[in-house]
C-alpha cells in the first residue's frame, strides 16, 4: 500500500516538532523593563558613565596621583612668580607636569587637589544621602500608614526642618564642634558634621515623597489581602509597602546626591567645609576669590569639575525617574 506524500510530509514535520523542546514563555520583571527604557535614554546613560567615572576616581584617587601629578599637599615654589605670586607660564602653570596648573602663592597642584576633592564631595553627597533616605523611608512608611497622631506629628517635624536655616544652623555648629570628637579629628570631624547635617536637613524631601505613596498604596488590593490573612503591621510595613517605594526612594536619591554636592561645596566655600590642607572644590573657589583676576584657571578648574559633576548625576537621575516610571512614554 502506498502511503500519500502529504501524509508523510505532515508526519515528518510533526516529529520535527516533538523532538524541539517547548520554550516557556517569560514575562519581564521591573528591572530588565525598567534597564531597557534606560538604555533608550542615551543622554541619562552618558550622565551615568559620567557619573561612574567620577566614582573611580575618588576611589583610586592615590593611584591616579602617583601616576599623573604630584602629592596634593607638596609646595613648587618654582612653578611660581616671586614677584606677583601667580604660577609661571600660561594658563594657570599648566603643562605636561602640571595637566591642570598650580595653585597660586604655593605651586600646590590643582589636578591632585581635584581629584582628591573628588573624594571628599562624593563621599560627604553619598552618606548624607543615605541618612536622609533612611530617616525619610522610615518616618514616611510610619507617618503614611498609621496616620492619625503620627501622621500629625511627623508632617510638623518635616514642616519644622524645611523652615530651619540649613546653612546658618551649619555654620554655628561647625564653630563649637571640638576638634577631637569621637576619634576624629581635624577634616574628619568636620566631615561627620557635614554628613549627619546635611543629611538631618534633607530626610523631610524624601520624607513627604514616601509619606504620599504610603497613603496611595495603603488602600491597594494586596494590603487589604494581606490584612485579612491576619498579617502583621510590621509585616505589611516591611513586605508590602516597602519593595514598592523602592522606585520613587531610588529616583529620589540620585537626584538628591548632586543637591549634597552643591550644599557641601557652598559650606567649604563659606569656611564650614573640611580644613585644610584637606582639598575640597569649595575650598578651592574660596581661595581663588584673591587671584582670579590675574589666575583664572585656579577658579575655572574646581568649578567645571562641580559643574560636570552635577550635571551628570542631574541627567542620570532624570533618566532613572523616566525608567521606573510606569506611566511613561520612553
């Protein structure tokens, strides 16, 4: 008996399938979505790689040191002018030893004071920063959740702290701050003060921001479910509302760092900053009020170096509020 060809043609095509394993269909979780609409972004992924860079300098800000300048704190006097005190040759003293120039009366160089100012900027952004996110989630998630009292009570202390004069307030506790405290001293006790301000200050921001997502998502389906299964406050606090204020508390964090930037070098600025001869951007434009008339690059460097550092964290931040958020259209 004959058998037809399309009967053979469709068996052979049926065992060709069977012998391919079925590949499972997999949905994509925040995150991936979310890194995809990030990639599309190609402004906030330059603010990011900017924004990386930055980070490993101040990291292996001894290495870079070693390899292209001098140590931040080593006088040349050569390099200056002993009649006028500004650094000899053009643009600042900068040449193939010098990449950014010496600093004026002293021949400091300006390329190693930048890098290890660097350090101090991000350092004192990124751990204020993180006190005021812990302060703000915590006291937000109680404040939005219980309500009542509390909610009275906490909304009262964030309209307090957002009417306190940060800067004055800062600068009067800099000047009675002793100058050992708690095994720190000199720079770094002053760079605990800053931190422990600056982050006091800032946890009302986020503090409100979370406080009005927790009253929004108090009221969803998976809280009231969770409820009447007989969980606990604690546990729908720490479970449920918490994995989802993860997106807007990280959108706010990396906008609130570049603020920190600016807050820290305004205090050095003012004299409220880290002491020296520890290098700070802030630090460095206060010098350079006295001779940027006949030294400009002294003040042109430190600010273009805040300037790019800030806009970076500015545009990557934008870029992550746009990722996460789900009703937009990038």
């Amino acid at each position: 008996m004959t058998v037809p060809l399309h009967d053979t043609a469709e068996t052979s095509v049926a065992d060709v399938a069977a012998d391919v394993p079925a590949k499972a269909i997999e949905g994509r979780s925040p995150a991936q979505i979310a890194w995809v609409r990030l990639k599309r972004d190609k402004i906030a992924l330059a603010g990011g790689v900017v924004v990386v860079l930055l980070i490993l300098i101040a990291v292996f800000a001894p290495w870079i040191v070693d390899l292209l300048g001098h140590p931040p704190n080593e006088f040349h006097e050569d390099q200056i002018d002993p009649l006028f005190g500004t650094p000899v040759g053009k643009w600042g003293g900068i040449s193939k030893d010098f990449l950014l120039g010496v600093e004026p009366v002293n021949g400091r160089d300006v390329f190693s004071r930048v890098v290890y100012g660097a350090r101090v900027s991000l350092l004192v952004a990124f751990l204020a920063a993180m006190v005021a996110v812990f302060i703000g989630t915590i006291l937000g998630v109680v404040a939005g959740y219980f309500g009542g009292w509390v909610d009275s009570l906490v909304s009262r202390v964030m309209d307090l702290l957002l009417a306190f004069p940060q800067l004055l307030f800062t600068i009067a506790l800099i000047s009675v701050v002793p100058s050992k405290l708690w095994g720190f001293t000199g720079s770094g006790v002053r760079m605990g003060v800053l931190i422990v301000v600056i982050g006091f200050f800032g946890w009302p921001y986020i503090g409100r921001i979370v406080r009005g997502q927790t009253l929004s998502l108090r009221e969803r389906e998976y809280v009231e479910a969770a409820r009447s299964l007989g969980a606990g406050r604690v546990y729908i606090l720490f479970k449920e509302l918490l994995p989802n204020l993860v997106a807007p508390i990280t959108v706010y964090t990396t906008l609130m760092i570049p603020t920190n930037i600016l807050t820290e070098a305004a205090l050095s600025f003012l004299g409220a900053g880290v002491k020296p001869p520890t290098a700070s951007w802030g630090q460095m434009m206060d010098k350079a009020v006295d001779t940027y008339e006949s030294d400009p690059t002294f003040m042109i460097v430190p600010g273009v170096a805040i300037f790019i550092t800030v806009l970076a964290f500015n545009l990557f931040g934008d870029g992550v509020r746009d990722a996460l958020d789900p009703k937009g259209n990038r």
